[in-house]
C-alpha cells in the first residue's frame, strides 16, 4: 500500500491536437482503505478518483469540478493486458447531470 503521494505533471494531447496539462497526485486513503488521487488541470479544474482494485483492473470513481464551475463524474476502467499494456475506459459520463457518451475501450502500450 502506498503511503505517501508524490505530485507529477501530466501532459494529453487529443485527437484534435489540443493539449491538457496538470498535476496528478496519487496517495492512500487510510479512511476509506483505498487508493485516492487528485488531478489539478492548467486552466483551473480539479477531479477526485476514488480506484478500487478487481483482478487484473481498476475501477476509478471519478468526481470533477469544471473550469466554468460545472460538475462532472464518471467511472474509468483500467484493465491491464500485460506488463507493457492496458486499456482504459469511460462510462456513466455526465456534466451538470447531462449524460455523455461512453469512451473507449483505448489500448495503451508503454513506449520502448
């Protein structure tokens, strides 16, 4: 179990070509037994993730808070394939209690 967090920077770019940065943080949470992390974007939002392990994936209970103040969740999956792949998910996506669509399954393979 982790018991200390370490902030890293984050850095996405989409298939548009728009790029987000942040700090993620990723600690344990001795109150409620389970993973926690934070993520702080650049241009003022925040989310919270509560992960639960099942097997071979996560499953992450995401709460955000939008730049324009907006509210959003969702639920990520990360299932781990191999040592050097996984694939992420989105469900149950909502902002301001409207519902968005699905993401993924997306397969992510770490670089050589």
């Amino acid at each position: 179990r982790p018991r200390s967090s370490v902030p890293s920077q984050l850095s996405v770019v989409g298939r548009d070509g728009n790029e987000s940065s942040g700090t993620q943080v990723i600690g344990w949470d001795p109150t409620i037994g389970k993973i926690r992390s934070w993520v702080f974007d650049a241009d003022g939002g925040f989310s919270e993730k509560v992960w639960t392990q099942d097997g071979r994936r996560w499953l992450l209970q995401t709460r955000a808070i939008l730049p324009d103040g907006g509210q959003g969740s969702e639920e990520q999956t990360l299932t781990f394939v191999d040592k050097d792949t996984f694939t992420w998910s989105s469900a149950s996506r909502q902002v301001d209690g409207e519902a968005l669509p699905n993401v993924g399954p997306i397969t992510i393979v770490r670089g050589k």
